[in-house]
C-alpha cells in the first residue's frame, strides 16, 4: 500500500466526503502522454478503482498557444490502450465562464487588481524567498477601474502582454506563490480548440486548478511534488468562494473541499520527460515522430514493443514516495523482457546470413520441421519451419580455423545441431574474389531430427537457420537508447547535443517464413537477438520489425 493509499483509507474509516472518492487525471494537451504521466495515471485511475471511486479525465487546456486536439485525442487512445476507463471527460475550459465571473467577484471585492508591468518587471518585483517583494504602482487602483479594465482585456481592447489580473496578497509573503500571483493573462493570437475566439483572457494553472477539482467534486487531487508548493494557494482560492458553495456552482455544500497530495515525479536516466523537450525533437526531426519507439512517450514505447501489462508492471515495481529521484532505465527494459521471455514466439532470424549446402540431402527433397513457438511449452502453439538442402546461417557461425574453444561449425567437423532440426558437420566453404566466405558446406544426419530417438543426441552447440528459399527479406531497425549521457537534462550542453548517435541502427534480417502473415504488434524473440515487435508501418509486402529490447539483461546482474 503506498502512502496515498494509506492516506484514502483513513478518510474512508473517518467517513469523509460521505465516502465517496473522486479522483482525476489532469494533462494540459499540450503533447502526447510520457510514461511520467502513466504514473500519474497509474496511481489517479488505480486509487479510484481499488476504492470503488471514480477518476476522470480532465483536459487542462488553459492555454491555446500550446493546445490542440491532436493531443486530446492522443491522451485518450493512450490512456485506453493502457487499459483504463475515466468517469466523465470534461476540459479546464468548460469553466471558464465560472472562472471569470469568480475573478470579477473577486475583483469586487478587492481581492484583485490589474496590472499593466511588463512580466519583467513584475518578476524583478518578486523578491527571493528570503526578501519581501514590492508592491505593484497597480496594486491599489480603485476596484471600479480594475473592473473596467478586467472587462477591457476580455473585449480585447489591449494588447497580448499589456495587462495581467492579480491576487492581491501579499508581496512579503514566505511562500512566493502568495505574492500576487497572476491570475489571468491576455491571449489573442491563438483560438482555442474548443473555444474559438470566445476568451481573450485565459486563467492561470493557480486560478484555474483547484477551482475545477471544486466544480467538479473531487476529493483527492493528486499531482506531483513541484506542486507542493502551489498546495497553500489552492486551498487558499478555494476558501475565498467556499463558503456560499462558489454561489452554489458544486453540488457537495460549503464544508466540501478538495484536498491537493503530491507524489514523486518518474525521472528514467537516458532519456527527457519533458513535453516541451519532446516537442523539440519532433519538430526538428531529430525523431520521427511522438511515436519513434526511441521517445519515452506511451506511443513511443507502444511502438517499441512495450505491452500495457509490462509498463503498468514497472510503476508498480517503482512505487510511490515523496523523494524525487532517478529510475534505471535497464529496470524499465528488465520488466519488459520478464513479459516477453514467458510469451513472445522464439524464431529464427539470420541478421548476416551465408549459405549453408547440405551436400548429402537430396536436392529434390523439402520437408517441414514443426518447432514449438518456446521450447517445452507445448501450449504456446507450434509453428512449421521448411527445410531443404539450402539453409541460411549466422556468419559467424562458421569459422574456417580451427579452434578448440569454437564449437559451431568448422572444418574440424564437430556436431552442431541445427534448432528444432537435424545435427550437422561442417565440411568445408567456397569463397568470392574479395575471400569472403559465401558457401558453407555440411554434412546432416538424417536420423538425428529433433522430436524423434535420435534426437535427443547432444551437441555443444545449436545454430539457427532458414531454408533459403522460404525465408522472408525483412526490414530491421535496431533501437537503443535515445541519448549518449544518463541526465541530459543536467548537463550543461544542450541536449540536442547529448543524442546517442547510435540510438537506431537500420539493417535486413532473413526471417523464417511463418512470419509471413505477422499482424502489427506482435512480439517475438528473434533466437540470439534480442526481442523484436512487428512496427506499425509493416505489411505483408515488407516486413517490419523494431527491436524492443535486447537479450542480455544487465539490471539484474547489477541488483
Ligand atoms: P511536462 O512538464 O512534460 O509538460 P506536465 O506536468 O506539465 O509535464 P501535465 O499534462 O500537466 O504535464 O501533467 C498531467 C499530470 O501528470 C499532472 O498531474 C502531473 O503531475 C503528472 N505528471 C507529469 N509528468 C510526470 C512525471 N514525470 N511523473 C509523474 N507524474 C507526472
Ligand atoms: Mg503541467
């Protein structure tokens, strides 16, 4: 149980809210899902199913400079694929009347004031956390003209910039927050996605917020540490309109209040989570897009392989504290392959293939080896392996030297099995002008086939393989990590700078030909490889693979 957990039980026990809890899921769509936000999501939507509560998604779309549907939609594809299901969709902006007539009572009532400062200057009036800030010229206008120009700045009338509405606090305050904080800005440049051309002033996150969690019910607003200290300016706007229930705009009474708790942001090393980061590298092309299976986002990491189960498995191994820290991504990619290893297919697939002639089987001869998708488990489903006297090889699975310490096949003749096949020797390879080996040459056993009496004879080595003329040309594109350096956001150089030159590397792969009808999304292992899906852009006419994850696992060593 994590301490949020804890925190939901013991108002369950002290019947606070009636019992109810309500959660949402909050994300500015201003980009697609990362798998920071899976936590979020992971501890919103899972306090609210595991309590019997509701969570829904809330779009917090309070700046149409950044926003666009393009994302709206995105979040709720990703948060449906991770398999999650909202109450009720609402958006920040469907409150913006409210909002508004709460900043012209809060006008009223000389709780506010407009500003015209430049933002610079109004920052150069904050102070530090140890010096008081000073007090705006603005800051004591009559309210009647605060009103008017309030009024002013929504018809329009001035400038992007020009003029700002303010709480007025307190400009010494220990908590920065409090000192004046901005309540309200001017947008005219960009329509919103859902609101057209409707609000020329747009609230901020401090105004917009706690206000919504009020309209809407919610009981446990839970969000991530930065926000600690936005937590006394939440309660505070909501205590400024609470006690006649926001003019009855919430259907739970004026004792109701939404509480704010904080968890830990997910930092993973080797890659950003920033959504203004990711945007970069998608806008200069840098990826190929928010769904490059190199990017950290929900797509990204669909793309790469990455099953729901396995990355809501991660959370969960990760927890919940209130310490911000930084997550290995090698633990990200062990629960991955934990998933994998127990159901993906193992085929064989030959990245730098050499022909392999059988000179004792019969040319005219083709038979069908039937291989368990994993070894000793039958209930995994078989598949059919042609075989002839032409197979394709791993290069590096012949050496012309002698070599004791070598147990595939060379001239010194050991006993190699091909998987799920026959146990071979090696006799001898043909080469081209430049001497590079083209030909290998074998002998087989014909009573040594897997599955049957002879097949359990053991050989110190087994090779993959695919008939030369059933295999399939596929396209292959191995990822890795997406930058050179653990933190490049604590780096000094820009971390465009920082990117893994090596992070894909794009080659050919003759795969077995039961991968000829693969459907996008499938997850194999590729014998020796590593651990591969089926991409998005893949068809039966070219075939394509990412590499999800390699074999060897080096978290678990190190832990
Ligand atoms: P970014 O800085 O990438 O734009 P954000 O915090 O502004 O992220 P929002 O869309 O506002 O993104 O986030 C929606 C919710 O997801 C918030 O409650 C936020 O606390 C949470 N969240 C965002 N990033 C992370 C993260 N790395 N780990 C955990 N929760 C996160
Ligand atoms: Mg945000």
């Amino acid at each position: 149980m994590n301490f949020i957990e804890e925190i939901v039980e013991k108002d369950l026990q002290e019947k606070k809210n009636d019992g109810r809890i309500q959660t949402r899921f909050p994300p500015e769509p201003n980009g697609y899902l990362h798998i920071g936000h899976v936590k979020a999501i992971c501890m919103d939507f899972g306090i609210a199913e595991k309590y019997g509560g509701v969570c829904n998604l809330r779009f917090d779309d309070t700046n149409p400079v950044k926003e666009d549907v393009e994302y709206v939609d995105s979040i709720q594809q990703d948060i449906a694929w991770l398999g999650f299901k909202w109450g009720k969709i609402f958006y920040a902006s469907d409150y913006f009347q409210q909002l508004y007539d709460l900043a012209i009572r809060f006008i009223k009532a000389g709780k506010a004031y407009v500003d015209e400062q430049s933002a610079e200057q109004i920052a150069e009036q904050k102070g530090t956390p140890t010096e008081p800030g000073q007090n705006s010229p603005y800051r004591d206008r009559p309210i009647e003209e605060n009103l008017r120009l309030f009024e002013a700045m929504q018809a329009g009338e001035i400038p992007d910039g020009k003029m700002v509405l303010r709480a007025k606090i307190d400009m010494a305050n220990p908590n920065m927050h409090f000192r004046d904080p901005i309540m309200y800005r001017i947008i005219t440049t960009h329509p919103h996605h859902r609101t057209g051309r409707k609000w020329n002033v747009y609230p901020m996150y401090d105004f917009a917020h706690g206000q919504s969690d009020y309209f809407e019910g919610v009981t446990h607003s839970i969000c991530t540490l930065e926000f600690v200290v936005h937590r006394p300016l939440y309660d505070y706007f909501i205590d400024q309109f609470a006690g006649d229930n926001f003019a009855g705009l919430s259907p739970y009474g004026p004792d109701y209040r939404p509480h704010q708790y904080e968890f830990n942001r997910l930092n993973i090393t080797y890659t950003v989570m920033s959504k203004r980061k990711m945007l970069q590298l998608v806008q200069e092309g840098l990826v190929a897009g928010w769904d490059d299976p190199r990017m950290p986002t929900v797509c990204g990491l669909r793309r790469r392989g990455y099953t729901a189960e396995a990355i809501r498995s991660f959370i969960d191994k990760i927890g919940y504290t209130k310490v911000e820290g930084m997550i290995d991504l090698g633990l990200l990619e062990h629960t991955i392959r934990e998933t994998l290893k127990e159901t993906a297919p193992r085929v064989c697939a030959i990245f730098d293939p050499v022909r392999l002639v059988i000179t004792n089987y019969d040319a005219s001869e083709h038979e069908v080896i039937t291989a368990e998708n994993i070894d000793g488990k039958p209930e995994l489903g078989t598949r059919e392996m042609p075989f002839s006297r032409e197979l394709w090889i791993e290069r590096a699975d012949f050496q012309e030297e002698s070599d004791k310490n070598f147990y595939r096949l060379s001239p010194m003749g050991r006993e190699v099995r091909l998987k799920s096949a026959y146990i071979v020797q090696a006799t001898g390879c043909e080469k081209d002008a430049n001497g590079n080996i083209t030909t290998v040459y074998a002998t087989y056993d014909p009573l040594s086939k897997s599955g049957t009496e002879g097949g359990n004879r053991k050989t110190k080595a087994t090779i993959n393989w695919v008939d030369s003329e059933a295999a399939i040309d596929a396209e292959v594109r191995l990822y890795d990590r997406l930058f050179a350096v653990e933190n490049p956001s604590a780096e000094e150089r820009d971390f465009r700078e920082l990117l893994n030159p090596e992070s894909l590397k794009i080659t050919t792969a003759k795969v077995e030909s039961s991968l000829a009808n693969v459907k996008k999304q499938d997850h194999f292992q590729f014998l020796k490889q590593g651990y591969f899906v089926v991409d998005d852009d893949s068809s039966a006419e070219h075939l394509i693979f990412n590499r999800t994850a390699s074999l060897k696992d080096n978290w678990q060593k190190k832990n």
